[in-house]
C-alpha cells in the first residue's frame, strides 16, 4: 500500500515535471517573476544582515570614556579603579593619566606646538571602560550612575549612534516583513490565476478522472505538486539573483577596499536561511495551488 | 445488486426522465435496457454510477443507498462499476496505454501489477498492438473498445454500457456483444442500453423496455 502511494506521488511528481519542461516559455517566466518578487525581501533582509554584522563588530565592544575631576589624587584614582573593577558589567578598563594623555596629545601632528605651550597639563585622569553590549538602555543607566560618583567629572558615551542603528535595523526588519508579506500575497494570487488557467484547460481529465472514481485528493495532487515545485523553482531563482548581485557588489568593493585599505565584503545568504526561503516559497507555491483547486474543483461535476 | 424503488427523475427544466421506477438485477445477471431516445436510458444508468441523482425513491447497490451517499464516498462506489460512456469520454493527450492506466492509478494498484493489468486488458479488447497509438488515431471500433478496456481494467463487479454499438457495423457490433458476454461468463453484472433492435433478437437474457420514463412489462 505504501509503494503503491509512493509510486503515485512519484508518477505524480515527474508527470508534473514533465508538463513544467512541455511548456517552458510559460514555466520560466512564472518562475521568474516569483524568483525576482522573492529577491526583494530577501535581498533587503541580506543588506540588513550585512550592516548588522558591520555595526557588530563596532558594538560588540562598546566603550565608555570616564574624565575624573582634575584635582584628583592617586588614592581616589585607585578607589575609582577599585570600584569599577568590581562592577560585572564593565569587561575591562584602562587608566590614561593625565601625563600620557598629554603625551599623546603631542604626538599628534598639529597639537605639539599648542601642547608644549601650555604652563601646565589642563587634562584630567580618565578611564576607558569596555563593556559588555546590553544594548543602549542599560548603558545609559551606567552611565547615569557613574556620573554620579564624586570623583568624577563627565563620563563620555556616544549612545546615540548606537540608538540610531538600533532604529535603522528595526525598520530594516519592519520593511523586511512588510515586503515580504506584500510579495507574498502576491506570489499567491500568481499561483491561483496560474492553477485555474490549467484547471480550465484539464476540464476533461478532470471530469473523467471523477467519472471513474478518482477522490478529490488524487485530482488535486497534481496541481498542488505544480504550485510547489514552482514555488521551489522560484525561491532557488531568488536564491541565485541574491547570489549574483551580491558577488557582483562585491567585486566592486574589491576596489573601494584597495583605496581604504580594508577588508569590505558583503556576505552571502547562509545555508539555513536560504533553505528556509526555499521551503517557505514552496508552501507559498503550495498554498496559491491549494487555494485555486479549492475554488474551482467544485465546479467541475461530470454531467 | 442493484435495486430501483419507486425511482423518479425530474430535470430542473421540468423534464421528467423517470417516473416510478422499479427494478432488480441480480448479481451475475445480464441485462438489456432498450428505448427510442429520450427514453430515459442514459439517465438510469447514470443514477447507478451516481453520475446523476434522483428526485426520488431509492437506489441501492449492493444493498448501499446511493441516494443519500456523500460526496466524499463516491468515487468509492465508482470504482466498483466500470462504465462505458456513449460519447467514450476519452483523453486525447494520453495514448491508448495511459488511457486505461487511469482507473489503476486512481485507485492506487500496485505498480508491479499496473503494467500487466492494463496489457490484458488491451488483449482482450484487440488493441495491444496500439498501446502506443493516441487516441485520436483510432477508428470509431476501436474508440469503442479502447473505452471498454479502460471500463474492465480494474475488474469492476458492475459494468454498464450506453450505446456501445451506437455507430458500428454490425460485424463490429457482435464483436463488442460478444465481450459483454465474456465479461458476464466470468461473473460480472452487465448492464447495457441500446436502440439497436437487431443486437436483441437471439439473445437468452432479460430485456426492460423503457417508454416515456416508465418500464414496460
């Protein structure tokens, strides 16, 4: 019973695949333009990954910069030091005294004169904190609390720019779904006209297919493999555009890279989201077809 | 077998094809259902395959009411009957082999007998040496029998023919009779319509004549 369904769905599958093949104008062109109405959410969604990656690295280590009062004594630079190294979420710290950063200061070109005619050194101590990326909120509010030790005088932290990306990549994600469920929609309502053309055009295997005892599951099969396997056709199409494009960009910044001396590259769609858009656009295939074969199969009684 | 109680059918024009109907084949029986057109002939054997369904009254088949069977359980009472439709009912894309493949792949035989069955069905119709001609190509007879291999192919318990000899010589008539009788020598219940009084003159089985929707004694 089992080899027979097998053999069934295998009978049905490459019968379908036959007919996608008999008719390849029509074939390549529905797959296509599901191909390139997938690639647009998916693509955004890559750009999106790619410039998450990008801020990571520069999040992934945020830093805080803590400027002490300038008439500070060692003792209390010690028991500020003490105190932060007792702070979990404070990964690492380093103490600039006010003598290196004026070292510093003139080292850079530009400065040295400016630097070696001051009577005495205006800088104050300071620390840098690198710390653990608990996004912008709870920054702020270690930023907040350390302000308010007396020891220091300002703590630098620039959240906004990480408030900025933060928002970016959330739109990003909002335009993502909301592309995606547009496309969606409309890929299903390609399936649907496409299933009922054929529908039309095997009206009479379908009416004797039902004289002689055929179940609605048996009839339907065949359109539902068709929706699929052109869903699947279509996510591999989008799949293939995404890849192209982007090794096309990044052939381009071959270039920029040499000019800045960096390393730039866009990275692909990784392996588990592009099996999730193929089995996504599949079930999308799947469901136009469904849909289609629910709304006209019925109309279609032997006389 | 099949059984007709006080069966009425009454089309949405008001046309009334049956008018009380009684009836009783037994199993094994073969009978003949004749009748100027218009009779009401196409329309009782449509009633047995639940092609049609009735206004009224009762058809069971083997002792199944099939007048108040679901839509779901159709093809089920379906494959039980194989039937040979007057206009053949062929599938032009599909050559003579995958023709009467479709009733095996329907109800899902097993592939190791699919191919047997369906060459001894063609045997027996005289058209294996066609299995790989369409359709379209063949003469009026052998449409005809094409459609009677696809009818027996699943081995059904009922088979029902309307107008089989319809447009045949007569020399191709009697070797289509001569089938139906083969298939009831084996057991099968044959039920057959036809306007061709020259088929029924020797023969030994039970004749129902319709006229105006009614059996005549």
């Amino acid at each position: 019973m089992i080899s027979a369904w097998l053999t069934q769905h295998g009978f049905v599958f490459f019968h379908t695949l036959k007919r996608l093949i008999a008719s390849p104008v029509t074939s390549l062109l529905s797959i296509s333009v599901m191909g390139i109405a997938l690639s647009l959410p998916t693509g955004v969604y890559v750009l999106m990954q790619n410039l998450q990656n990008l801020s990571g690295q520069a999040i992934h280590a945020p830093q805080m910069s803590l400027f002490l009062r300038t008439d500070m004594q060692s003792a209390d630079v010690q028991q500020v030091e003490q105190r932060l190294e007792r702070d979990v979420r404070i990964l690492g710290h380093q103490f600039v005294s006010k003598e290196t950063a004026l070292q510093q200061l003139q080292q850079r070109s530009g400065f040295a004169n400016v630097a070696t005619s001051l009577e005495r050194n205006p800088l104050p101590d300071a620390f840098i904190l690198h710390l653990q990326n608990e996004g912008a909120e709870s920054m702020r509010q270690l930023q907040a609390e350390l302000q308010g030790w007396p020891e220091i005088e300002y703590v630098q932290f620039d959240s906004v720019w990480i408030e900025r990306l933060d928002a970016l990549l959330k739109l990003g994600r909002f335009s993502v779904l909301l592309l995606a469920t547009i496309l969606s929609i409309a890929i299903i309502a390609i399936m649907f006209n496409t299933i009922r053309l054929q529908i039309l055009t095997k009206r009479d295997e379908i009416e004797i297919s039902k004289l002689i005892g055929a179940t609605d599951s048996f009839i339907r099969r065949p359109f539902l493999y068709f929706g699929a396997i052109q869903g699947l056709a279509g996510g591999a199409t989008a799949w293939m555009i995404i890849a192209y494009a982007l090794s096309a960009v990044n052939l381009e910044l071959v270039e920029l890279s040499n000019l800045y001396g960096i390393q730039l590259q866009m990275q692909f769609l990784i392996l588990e989201d592009g099996i999730s858009l193929l089995i996504f656009s599949t079930l999308l295939g799947w469901l136009g077809a469904r849909l289609s074969v629910a709304n006209h199969l019925w109309q279609i009684e032997p006389r | 077998m099949i059984t007709f109680k006080n069966v009425s059918k009454r089309y949405p024009d008001g046309y009334v094809a049956l008018n009380n109907v009684d009836l009783e084949v037994a199993a094994g029986e073969m009978v003949f259902l004749t009748g100027h057109s218009g009779a009401g002939k196409s329309t009782l054997l449509k009633l047995i395959a639940a092609i049609e369904r009735p206004t009224s009254g009762m058809i069971a088949i083997n002792e199944q009411n099939i007048a108040q069977l679901k839509l779901s359980a159709l093809p089920y009472l379906r494959r039980k009957i194989g039937f040979i439709f007057q206009d053949h009912k062929l599938l032009f894309d599909r050559n003579v082999y995958e023709n009467v493949l479709l009733p095996l792949q329907i109800s899902h035989f097993d592939n190791k007998m699919i191919a047997s069955r369906v060459r001894a069905a063609l045997d027996k119709v005289g058209l294996l040496k066609k299995e790989k001609a369409m359709p379209i190509t063949l003469s009026g007879g052998e449409r005809q029998r094409l459609c009677i291999a696809r009818a027996v192919v699943h081995r059904p318990s009922i088979l029902i023919a309307d107008e089989p000899t319809g447009n045949l010589d007569v020399e191709y008539a009697r070797d289509i009779m001569a089938m139906f009788t083969s298939f009831n020598q084996v057991g099968v219940t044959v039920l057959i319509a036809t306007h061709d009084a020259s088929l029924l003159e020797d023969t030994r089985h039970r004749i129902l004549s319709l006229k105006q929707g009614k059996l005549a004694a």
